[in-house]
C-alpha cells in the first residue's frame, strides 16, 4: 500500500488556504442577497441599498477591495 494514499496528513499540505475565507464567503452571500432583492422588487429598493451598504462595511472592515459598482 502506498504511503501517500494511506497518510491523509500529507494531502492536507497540498490544500491553498484563504486567508480571510469566512469574510470572503460573507462578502459573496451579502452580494447575492442584494442582487436577489434588487431583480425581486424593483420598486422598494431599501433591502437591496442596506445588503449593500453592509457589504461596504464589512469589505472596510477586512480591508477588501470591491468595485462600488453595486
């Protein structure tokens, strides 16, 4: 048996880990909520502008960039 399939230790040092992940996925569900709002009702938009006012916040926080394209 081969010790590299055996050894499950060593797969693990392969894996690139994201610095900031749980930010990052944070980020994208806010970005998506706020997409969702906005093409589900186009005529009352504060949900969408608070999902996206929050977004801001949080990248400022984690010191993200992202485009204020939104």
């Amino acid at each position: 048996m081969d010790s590299a399939k055996s050894n499950p230790v060593s797969n693990v040092s392969k894996i690139r880990k994201c610095a900031g992940k749980e930010t990052l996925q944070r980020m994208n569900y806010l970005y998506q909520a706020c997409n969702a709002v906005a093409t589900e009702n186009e005529s009352s938009n504060a949900a969408s502008v608070m999902y996206s006012n929050l977004l801001i916040a949080v990248s400022k926080k984690a010191v993200q960039r992202i485009k204020r394209i939104l």
